[in-house]
C-alpha cells in the first residue's frame, strides 16, 4: 500500500491535466456566435423592433372589437311625462337590455398622415436593429479574437517570468556558494537576491494576468468556466492596412444604424407635429340584444339594431400635453443626431491613431526580434568569458536578464500590434486581422 501511495496522490492533478480545456480560435468564435449574451440581446432587440413595425402597420387595418353585458340587478331610469289632459305626469321608465352584445368596427379614414409616418418611423428602427445586429456580430468576434490572443500572450509571458525566475535563483544558489568560498561578498547575495524577488513578484503578476484574461475570455463566450486558448500570436505586416481606407458611412453598419435611428426620430416628430389635425374614421355597430325578460338564452326574444356613419374629432386645446410630446421627439432627433455627428469625427480620430499605434507596435516587434538574437549573443559570449576569467557571473546575471527583457518586449509589441489592428477594424468596420 505504501508503495502505491506516492501514485494515488498524483492522480487527481493527473486526472486534472488529463482533462484540461482547451480551445482555439475557431471553436471560440464559433461559441460566441452562438451564446454570447451580447449577440442573443442584439437579436431579441431586432425581433422587437420587427413586431413594432407590425404594431404600426395597424394604422392601415380597422378595428373590430366585441363586447356583451349582462345585468344581474337593475332599477331603470324613470322620466315623468305629460300625456293629454292628464292631471298628473306619467313615469315612463328606460328600459335597458338585460341581456346585450355589440359589434365595433372603425377605419380611420384621415389623420394627417401621422399614422403613415409611424410606419416609416418604425420600418426605419427595424433597419437600424438589423444593422446594430451586423456590428454586434462583428464587434463580438473582433473582442473574441483579441482576448484569445490576450490570453495566449499572457500564457507565453508567465513562461518567459518562470524561466528568469529559475535563471535568478540559479545565480543565488551559485553566488551563495562563492560566498562561502569567499570568492563572492554579502553585496553580491543581496544585489542577486533583490533580483529574485522582484522576478517572483513578475512572476505571480504574469500568472494572475493568465487567470484574468481566460476569465474575460469566457465572459465573451457567455461561458463560466475558462478554458485554455491553443494556438500562436499572428506574424503581422504593414501590408494588411496599406489599402484601408475609413469609408464609416457604409462600412460601419454601427453607425449605418444610428443614420436610421435619427431617420426614425425625425419621422416620429413629424408625426407628433400632426396632433393638431382632425381625426376623421369610418364606423358601424352592431347590436344583439334582448329587453323583454331576463332570460339569458331565450334567444326568440333577441332584437338586433345598428349604426354606421363617420365621427370627426379635433383635439383643440389638451394643456399643451401634445404640444409638449411633439418638442420633445424634436429634441431627441437632435441629441441623437449630434451623437452620430460625434461617433462619426472619432471614428476619423481612431483610424489615424490605431493606424499609427499600428506601424510603431510592429517596428518595436521587429526590433525587439533583433535584440532577442542580440542578447543570445550576449549570453553565449558571457558563458564563455567566464569559463575563460575574463566575465563574472554578474556579467552573465545581465546579459540573460536583458534576454527575458527582449523576449518579454517582443511578445508586448507583438500583442499592441494586434490590438491597435483590432481596433483599426473597429474604427473602419473591415476585417484585416487573419484568424
């Protein structure tokens, strides 16, 4: 049994490994398309907006309703009245049916086309959900692909802290023992222990930067459990972005949408403006009735009468509440249509910025390669010095810490050049990012 206890308490972080998730680009977006809390209310507001472009069309349709009464208790109204030479007025009571149903029909005929602009107003929302759903598909998949790629830049830079930290407690160990040999001093053991503690603290901080952002990747994938991201960071070039160009008019169905919404707006307070037009509608009503006993079901006894005709209505003075409701679908066009102006100039804005925040994340990548090959030079050539006396460890101590400098730059920059492209496709809504 002794013997076997060393393997039983493996196997749980055995098992452990064993199952861990992982996941690459592909299935991640592919999970986001599909859960994505940010998509699903994307697509419940485009299917709202559609049911209120039925809501609106009701303006073409007339209207039926049915209603019935049934009086359980009554006293009728009583009117005295004056036959002939009688001396005295006789009480004529207001029969009402016991038993009632009534059919109403009602088309409006005229108000001012408010009904006809309601319509455009909501044809116009429905083509804006439909767009703000095209931008939320693509915004969520550029996001889905920069955390992926977060995360597997924080994987790669915990690597890189591990290592210096062993290379670092290496060095104690060895200027440790030189101490004791009384080749190396107290300073020595201080200055490389110094070292070591801020790599651990490096450490733990690249190692919390793993948790965080495979967390925010699994919030993006509508998803609590996080997964471990399987794949590598893109070599990038200044040639994807020498042909883009900022056309945010069409390009970008985000503010293709807020265009709409505006359109809608305005169509809305035109709308509103018609409140001091006369109402004019068509109507008929029917009724089934019975006023000769109080049976329910006695239908022998059911008369029937109707109406139609047509019913003009003008609201002449309602304390100004139409007048109120119209000022302000006016100035809700104008805030909106200010805000497109706004998202429109930082739009310009972002595409110069990320543009240029591009080209200079890729030439510090470029440069950062050349002095990881540089700084492997510089350790080979230390190691060798001091075989030969003529470096000390502490020569070979800072020729591998600007190596872990270098390789820890180059990963940076190369994940700034993805996320200023990431955010040059948000700024022009064109894809650019290979995946």
């Amino acid at each position: 049994m002794k013997q076997h206890l060393p393997f039983l308490l493996l196997t749980p972080f055995l098992t452990l490994t064993a199952h861990a998730a992982e996941i690459t680009l592909p299935e991640a977006l592919d999970l986001a398309s599909a859960q994505s809390p940010g998509l699903q209310r994307a697509a419940s507001v485009e299917s709202e907006t559609r049911w209120r472009k039925v809501e609106a069309f009701s303006t073409y349709l007339p209207s039926l309703t049915l209603g019935g009464t049934y009086l359980a208790a009554k006293k009728y109204l009583v009117t005295d009245v004056v036959i002939g030479n009688s001396p005295a007025p006789v009480g004529i009571p207001a029969i009402v049916p016991t038993t009632s149903a009534t059919l109403t029909a009602q088309y409006p005929l005229f108000e001012g086309f408010a009904g006809t602009l309601r319509y455009g107003a909501a044809k116009a929302e429905e083509r804006a959900a439909t767009n703000e759903l095209t931008w939320a598909k693509f915004e969520t998949s550029r996001q889905v692909a920069l955390q992926f790629y977060r995360s597997l830049a924080s994987e790669t830079l915990k690597d890189v802290a591990d290592q210096n930290v062993k290379l670092l407690e290496d060095h104690l160990r060895e200027v440790s023992a030189f101490k004791k040999a009384g080749v190396s001093t107290n300073y020595d053991v201080l200055q490389v222990d110094v070292q070591v503690t801020e790599a651990r603290s490096e450490a733990m901080n690249a190692l919390d930067n793993v948790t965080i952002s495979k967390g925010r990747l699994a919030e993006l994938l509508g998803e609590t459990e996080a997964r471990d991201p399987k794949g590598k960071l893109p070599e990038l070039s200044p040639e994807l972005i020498k042909n883009v160009a900022l056309d945010s008019g069409r390009s970008r169905p985000d503010l293709v949408a807020l265009g709409d919404r505006v359109q809608a707006l305005e169509t809305s307070a035109t709308a509103s403006s018609r409140h001091w037009v006369p109402r004019l509608n068509l109507f008929a009503t029917y009724n089934y009735y019975n006023n000769r006993n109080d049976s329910l079901t006695d239908f022998e006894r059911f008369r029937n009468a109707y109406q139609a005709g047509v019913t003009l209505n003008w609201n002449i003075f309602d304390g100004f509440t139409s007048t109120a409701r119209s000022k302000q679908a006016e100035e809700r066009h104008v805030q909106l249509e200010t805000s497109l102006r706004a998202t429109q100039l930082k739009a310009h804005t972002d595409f110069d910025v990320w543009k240029r925040k591009y080209l200079y994340n890729l030439s510090v990548y470029r440069s950062r390669l050349g002095n990881i090959d540089k700084a492997k030079e510089a350790v080979r050539l230390a190691r060798e010095g001091r075989k030969a006396g003529v470096r000390t460890s502490f020569d070979l101590l800072n020729a591998e810490t600007d190596l872990y400098r270098a390789q820890a730059g180059a990963i940076n920059a190369q994940l700034g050049s993805i996320e200023a492209l990431v955010n040059l496709e948000l700024a022009t809504g064109q894809t650019l990012l290979p995946l």
